[in-house]
C-alpha cells in the first residue's frame, strides 16, 4: 500500500530532495501501523515522534490503510 508522508522538525532532513509542501510517497506493506511507518524512516530513538492523521494523534498500533496522509513531527513538551 502507499502513504503520502509529511516530515516535521528535522527528521526531513534524512532525505535528499525532500520537499514538505508535498510531503514523499512511502510504500508499506498491508496490515503495516504507524509503529512500523516509523521503523521505516528510522526516527531517532531519542526523541519522541507522533503520527497525525486528519488532525488526530495516533497510537503505535494504530493500522494504516493505502492513500492515508500522515504528518509525523517531533513531540513538544513542557509547561
């Protein structure tokens, strides 16, 4: 299945000619989660990242279906 992928924070800077306004197509097998959607991009394992779809925060496990929008960006904390 394809995903459209958009990038946040610095993580697009991992992939040469990558343009946010379009965000990359991403080739995942069926049955693959946002877990595994994150593997593939390799996000350092020292921050936190969530995954949006349609303005809402996605679990790990959450499946992801062919022609889904996905923004991944760094998770903000603080107070």
């Amino acid at each position: 299945m394809k995903v459209v992928v958009r990038l946040f924070g610095t993580l697009g800077q991992g992939f040469p000619g990558y343009k946010n306004e379009q965000g990359m197509d991403l080739e995942l097998p069926e049955g693959a989660s946002v877990k595994d959607l994150l593997a593939v991009l390799a996000t350092p394992k020292s921050q936190k990242w969530m995954a949006v779809l349609d303005g809402r925060m996605l679990k790990a496990d959450t499946l992801l279906k062919d022609t889904d929008r996905v923004h991944v960006v760094p998770a903000v904390f603080g107070g």
